[in-house]
C-alpha cells in the first residue's frame, strides 16, 4: 500500500489549520502591511518545490506556498472581518 496520498492530504490540511492563525495574529499585530512577506515566501516555496525530487516534500512545499499565496487574500479579508467587529482590533497597532 502506498500512503504518500494519505500523507499529503494530512499535512494540507494541517498546513491550512496552522495558517488560519497565521493570517490573524498577522492583521491583529501588523495590519495588511506584511503582505509582501506572504508572496515571497509563497513564490520561494513554489519554485522550491520544482527543484525538490522527492513527491511527497514537494508536494507538501507546494501547498505551503499555495497557503502563503491565499494568506495575501485573506489577510485583506481579515481586514474587512475586524471592521464588521467580527475580530477585535489591536487598540495599541499604530497605522
């Protein structure tokens, strides 16, 4: 049996779960400033994943870099969340 799918599927969703924070803690200190950080790293990680021969590591560094790409997204929708009062706002974060 191979469980290559199995392991990838688990560490999706596990990279997903672990960028939800992320992406919150992120707005909450920072605001969307650091979106950049998010496309390099997501860039970074994609073309890292081209160079890596082993199916599985490269998978998984590709949806790490997929998650930083879809972070860039969210963390202007977490923008919008924390205006609607869905989120608290950072009282000391200076704009």
């Amino acid at each position: 049996m191979y469980f290559s799918g199995i392991a990838i599927a688990l560490a999706t969703f596990f990279i997903i779960g672990l960028f939800h924070p992320i992406v919150i803690k992120t707005e909450y200190y920072f605001g969307t400033r650091p979106w950049w950080v998010f496309l390099l790293a997501g860039i970074v990680c994609i073309v890292g994943s081209l160079c890596i021969e082993s199916t599985l590591i490269s998978a998984i560094v590709g949806v790490i870099g997929a998650s930083c790409l879809w972070s860039i997204g969210e963390l202007f929708e977490q923008k919008k969340r924390v205006e609607r009062g869905w989120f608290p706002k950072n009282p000391k974060r200076v704009k």
